[in-house]
C-alpha cells in the first residue's frame, strides 16, 4: 500500500525546517563549536544535531535514500562512459 506523496504546505515547511537544523547542527559539529560528545551530556549534542533532523527527514521523505542511491548509481555509470566517441 503506497500513500501518495503529501503536498500540504506544512509537509514542504517542516522537511525545510529538517533540512536546515540538519545543516546548521552539522556545521556546528564540524566547526567544534559543539562538540560530539562531552562528560556531561554524553553523545545528546550529536543526536539532537544530526540524528534527530536526520529522522524527522526520513519519516516525511521515506523513500529519500533510495533516490539519492539511485543518482549516485546513474551518475556513477555516465562516469565510465568513455570520452571519446
């Protein structure tokens, strides 16, 4: 049973909003302004930046990692494609 994609305003507004605290909590990690885990509050600072965006964005998007497995393979065979013709 396959439901239809949804394109209410608060599906496009909410896997935006995952998108960007997924991006923002990144680059704070990557930046070390936050570090991943610390004594105090253990690896939290790593899920709430990376995980948890990262689940809210597979739970509105489901079927996401396939499609982007699916580009990488199709970009991976015009890869290999010979140069000259």
């Amino acid at each position: 049973m396959r439901m239809p994609p949804s394109t209410s305003p608060h599906h496009s507004y909410l896997l935006g909003a995952s998108l960007v605290w997924l991006l923002g909590g990144g680059s704070l990690l990557l930046s070390t302004l936050v570090p991943f885990h610390t004594t105090l509050l253990g690896w939290a600072p790593a899920f709430w930046l990376l995980g948890a965006p990262l689940i809210v964005l597979l739970a509105l998007e489901p079927s996401l990692p396939r499609q982007l497995v699916a580009q990488r393979r199709a970009r991976r065979r015009t890869r290999h494609d010979p140069i000259w013709h």
